[in-house]
C-alpha cells in the first residue's frame, strides 16, 4: 500500500480555464485545485516538463462572474495522462512567486470551506 503525501488539500471545483502554451490557446476544466496546483481536463495533452501560461475562471455560488478578470498564472506541467474518453487530464504545480495570484487563490478556497 502506497501512501501519497501532498503539500496542500486539493478541493473538487470546477471552473472553467485556458490554457496558453508557445503553440496553442487550449480549453480546459479544473477537476481539483489547490492553493499550489491543479489537476485539468482537456482535449490535447501537454508536455510534461513545460511551463504554461494558465486562466482561471473562478466562480462565486457556481456561477461565473462575465465582468470578473480571470486568475492569470504561470504553471509547471508535472505530468499529463490520456483518458479512458479519449481526453486528457494534466497535473499542474502553480509558480508561487506570483504572490497576488496565489493570494487569490487562497481566497477563492477559503469561501469553498
């Protein structure tokens, strides 16, 4: 049996995202995030190792704001895996040297508790 260690509670929210790579401007939906990660679903893989450009599109009561600015941030892709659908789901590790938007993004969690 294998015990997994993680370095912050992951919350099951979904919101929508875009993902900005050199090559593409992808959709995705978060399936669990936390105050350093998130783990996304998309239609195209991304390639470990890589650093992306990431949009958030945080919802208050599950509904999304239209005149609210998403949570821009940069992440690193940790891993990306195919789907039994065909889909795509990537682990991402945020860069915390953002302070702003890691400060939102403990308080967009805060109000999920």
């Amino acid at each position: 049996m294998t015990t997994e260690k993680r370095l912050a509670v992951r919350y099951t929210v979904e919101v929508s995202a875009e993902v900005y790579t050199r090559e593409h401007v992808l959709g995705a939906r978060t399936r669990n995030l936390s105050n350093t990660g998130v783990c996304l679903d998309m239609n195209k893989a991304l390639k470990e190792r890589s650093t992306i450009g990431l949009s958030l599109f945080l919802v208050v009561d599950g509904i999304e704001d239209p005149d609210a600015e998403p949570l821009n941030i940069k992440a690193d892709v940790i891993w990306s895996s195919e789907r039994d659908d065909g889909g795509y789901s990537s682990g991402l590790r945020f860069d915390t040297s953002d302070s702003a938007a890691t400060a939102a993004i403990e308080e967009f969690l805060s109000q999920l508790e």
